[in-house]
C-alpha cells in the first residue's frame, strides 16, 4: 500500500504537475469582517498595538495569525500609543526603619569634620553594579 506522499508523487509524475500544486492554496479571505472587527477593537483599546488586537481577535473566533492585523493597521493609520513611562523610583513604604539623620543639627566647624556617602546600583546586562559615592 502507499504512503499519502508516495500517492500524491505518482499521481502528479502521471498527470505532469508539481507536487506543490496538488495542496490546498492559501485564498485571500474577505476582510470586511477584519477591519470592522479592527475598528471597532482600536476604538475600545486605543493603546493596543497588533499584538494585542491579533488576540483579541482569536478571542473572537477569528483565525487569524498577527500579519493582517500589522498590515491594516498600517493601511488605516492606526497606531497603538504608548502611555507615558512612569519614573521609576525607590519604595518608600517598605517595612524596613528608616535611618536618622546624625548631621541634623550639627555645625561643621573644621575640614573633615562630616563625610557623607551615597550607595548607587546601576543595572548592567548580567547583574547590578554598587557604587559607592
């Protein structure tokens, strides 16, 4: 008995053809349902990208993969924003005493009298790096 590949190779040796053209052939599908699906998405989620609205597309059973969404984004001039970076800053409602402040109140009377230091991390590809300033 033969194999699927060793029946598609003879039938097409025998009719002439490639094999490449004995599968089935990807159709360009109606897209009516996709840039109305697209407009109304990027109105409700106006920051979302094609990433996003590719899945929420499959949330509404559109089997569609991410490269129609980027290219009707693109042809409609749709754009996800970004929101505005927050700063990112240090924690200061974490459980730990805050230290006091030994200088307050103090008058510097001679050179060398009050030293200071400022611990500095800095994050490098493989770690942090602490400084000490």
């Amino acid at each position: 008995m033969l194999s699927h590949q060793d029946a598609v190779r003879h039938v097409c040796r025998v009719l002439g053809d490639a094999r490449s053209h004995s599968y089935d052939q990807a159709h360009p599908g109606d897209e009516t349902t996709l840039n109305a699906a697209l407009a109304r998405l990027a109105g409700q989620w106006p920051t979302d990208g094609y990433r996003r609205i590719t899945a929420l597309w499959r949330r509404e059973d559109l089997q569609v993969n991410h490269q129609p969404g980027a290219r009707l984004m693109r042809i409609m001039g749709l754009q996800g924003h970004r929101p505005a970076p927050r700063p990112r800053t240090t924690c200061r409602h974490h459980v730990y005493p805050r230290d006091q402040n030994l200088v307050q109140g103090l008058t510097v009377v001679r050179p060398d009298h009050v030293w200071g230091a400022e611990i500095t991390s800095i994050r490098v590809p493989q770690a942090f790096v602490y400084l000490a300033v």
